[in-house]
DNA sequence: ATGCCGGGTCCTACCCGA
C-alpha cells in the first residue's frame, strides 16, 4: 500500500501536475494541502479519470486540504476535533478506508498575526496530539501526514535558512511536534533515514533549491502497527525541477 | 531575520506563505 502527501501551493496551477504524478507514482491514496479553492471548485473529474475519489475541504484563496483515493473511503471529520466550533479555517480532513483511518492536514505556519498567531498554531498541535491519543487508545491503525510547518530536529533546515525565532523551528513547536512521537506515532521518513538532510521543501527565492537550501516539515506518522508494515518512505524529490513546481514535493509512503 | 518568488483577491496594490 502506497500512501503520499503533497503541499500543491493552489490544486488550478497545480491540477495537470497532479495527474502526471498520480500515473507515474500510483499512490492508493494521495492527501493534498494548499488547495487554494473551495471544495466545488477542486477538479475532482480529472482525477476521477484516473481511478480516483476525491473528497476537498476548501476556502477561498487559503489553505484547504483533500484527499485523492483509489479505493472506496468514508469521511469522518472536516475539521480537526477539538477546535473551537467558529474555526473557519479548512486544515483538516479525515477518512477511513481499509480498515485504517488517515488524517491529512495542514498545519498553521504561525509567522503570522503576532503571538495570537503563533499561540493558535501551538493550540492546533495540542489538539492534533489530542486526536492522536484517542486513536490511539482506540487500537485504530491510523496515519497522520500533511504539512506540519514543523522542522523536527536540527538536520531539518539548512543552516542559515531560518532564525531561530521562526515559528518553524521554535522549540515550542518542535516540543508539541515530539509529543505525537512519544505518545507512539513514527515519523516515517526518519525511521528510513534516521540522519541528514530530506528536505520535502525549497523556497522559491535566492536559488534555494540550486543550493539545495531546504526545510523538512512534511511528515507521514504512523501508528504502532503501521510503524511495523513500514518498507519505504521518501520525499520524491524530483517534482521540485519540474516546470512551474510547488515549493513543497510530494512524500511517499509504502506499507507492506 | 528576510518576502528576492509565486500564489491568492476587493483587479491591482496588497495579503500571505516558510
């Protein structure tokens, strides 16, 4: 079982570059974030095409997220359980299909809106760490991937690249980000390459991706009995020299 | 310690991302 997550930077200037990757990858699933559109707006037909379901949780213009599935899924949640009932903010989705549940999200950068902003992004991982310990007291196998504008450890951003007052790398966010390990999750790319740079993001200024000057905050964690199907697991780097790219390239996940 | 790029929208100057 193959299973991706992809920030698309807007699904319209994205859609044909989804399509060309899901022929090429054939992911089961593929959660996407970043689409930048409402729900009715997300080009659903075109992945139909190909063998795919989509479900979209959509705003205009920020965030949103969906997820692409090649077998059968019922929604479960649109907003992440917990959240205060006047979110309007479109970050969170979760389905079940397979006998395991999987969360795709899209987490608060946190740069913006001063401390309120950096205070709703820590409040979002307390919730999300929340949500995972209810699954996992449940003996549900679930996954949690999406872009979590966290850089984990110290191998994951380039030196230089960002202050350590970044919201990013902030020890708060990285504190919050190591509870959902310790309460059980895998973070699978880590558990494949345990050291060193696997950047799943370049900025599109200065040449960061020439330099090779990136971020990792995309992440695929894993229950205790997924962690234990894991075979491989990485970011396909190669997207991030296609034409018109978005800045984040998609992570790959296979489970036996 | 950033917004050089690239997306969005109140269509065009500004907001936002990481």
């Amino acid at each position: 079982m193959k299973i991706a997550t992809w920030n698309v930077n807007s699904i319209r200037q994205r859609e044909k570059h989804v399509a060309r990757w899901l022929e090429q990858c054939q992911p089961d699933v593929l959660l996407l974030q970043e689409i930048k559109c409402e729900a009715h707006a997300f080009p659903g037909l075109t992945y139909h095409g190909l063998g795919y379901t989509a479900e979209a949780v959509g705003q205009k213009a920020y965030n949103g997220v969906a997820v692409l599935s090649r077998k059968p899924f019922t929604v479960h949640h649109r907003t992440l359980p917990g959240l205060p009932p006047d979110d309007a903010q479109s970050r969170y989705i979760e389905v079940e299909t397979d006998g395991m549940v999987i969360a795709g999200i899209y987490l608060p950068n946190g740069n913006s809106g001063g401390e309120a902003g950096f205070g709703y992004k820590l409040a979002w991982l307390e919730r999300l760490a929340e949500r995972a310990d209810t699954l996992l007291a449940s003996d549900t196998p679930f996954i949690m991937a999406g872009d979590f504008n966290v850089c984990p450890g110290d191998d994951d951003w380039a030196p230089g690249t960002l202050p350590p007052t970044d919201a990013l790398v902030r020890p708060e966010s990285r504190a919050r980000f190591r509870r959902l390990l310790w309460d059980g999750m895998t973070d699978a790319v880590r558990a494949v390459h345990p050291h060193g740079p696997v950047y799943t993001f370049w900025d599109y200024q200065a040449g960061a991706w020439q330099r090779d000057l990136g971020l990792r905050i995309d992440h695929v964690l894993l229950s205790p009995t997924l962690a234990e199907r894991l075979v491989a697991a990485a970011p396909d780097r190669e997207e991030r020299g296609k034409p018109q790219p978005s800045d984040h390239v998609p992570v790959v996940v296979e489970l036996h």
